[in-house]
C-alpha cells in the first residue's frame, strides 16, 4: 500500500521559509516522477514542480521557480519542497504526488497522478 505522508507546514508571517517534506512507503522510490501541487482556498489544485527518479530533470511552475525550490532524497524515501520568500498568495494545502509513469516530468493535468499524499497546510500572514 502506497502512502505518501506531508509534513513542514504551518502558520508564518510573510518573508519566511518553510520546507516542506513528503516520506513515501509502498513503491520503489527512485523508480518515480515526484511532485508537489497545491490548492489555494477556494481556488482548483495548482501544479507547483516536480523531479525525475534520479532527481537530474525538475519541471517548475514559472513563476514560483524563483522561490520554491523541489528535491529529493532517494536514500530515504524523501521529496522537499523549500519555499523561500513566502507571500499571503502561498496559502494553500500542499499535496505531495506521484505521477503514474516515469517517462515524464510534465504533469498536464491532475489525472496523471497516480497517488496523493493526504496535505499540509501552508498559512501565510501580512
């Protein structure tokens, strides 16, 4: 059984940073494309970047590329997302994924999402 576990978010004032972290158990770790999306309230899930099994190949959104930062640690099962310079417009629960095939960084759309972790929520005050 796959399970993806998020962890690192909470409630900053703007400026700050946080890592997030997503442990994954259930699959071969480095066999898979990781990512993180988010979902802002009241707003549709947002693709946020993702990373290749081997962790050479990132895809970002563009315009978060400049702040959030997405890695992995294949020794322990492990994706961050470092987000620096957070603003108000980054709360959101944050979602950790796994896309369905490997053979690509690119997610076009939710439905290649193979399995979802169960969130974090990031909260971002003035």
């Amino acid at each position: 059984q796959v399970q993806l576990v998020e962890s690192g978010g909470g409630t900053v004032q703007a400026g700050a940073s946080l890592r997030l972290s997503c442990i994954a158990s259930g699959l071969t770790f480095n066999d898979n494309v990781m990512a993180w999306f988010r979902q802002p309230p009241g707003q549709e899930r947002q693709f946020v970047a993702a990373i290749s099994g081997s962790g050479t190949t990132i895809r970002n959104t563009p315009a978060l590329k400049s702040r959030f930062t997405i890695s992995r640690n294949n020794a322990i099962n492990t994706v961050y997302l470092q987000m620096n310079e957070l603003r108000p417009e980054d709360t959101a629960v944050y979602y950790c994924a796994v896309r369905s095939s490997p053979d690509s960084v690119i997610f076009e759309t939710t439905d290649v999402v193979k399995y979802w972790g169960k969130g974090t929520l990031v909260t971002v005050s003035q």
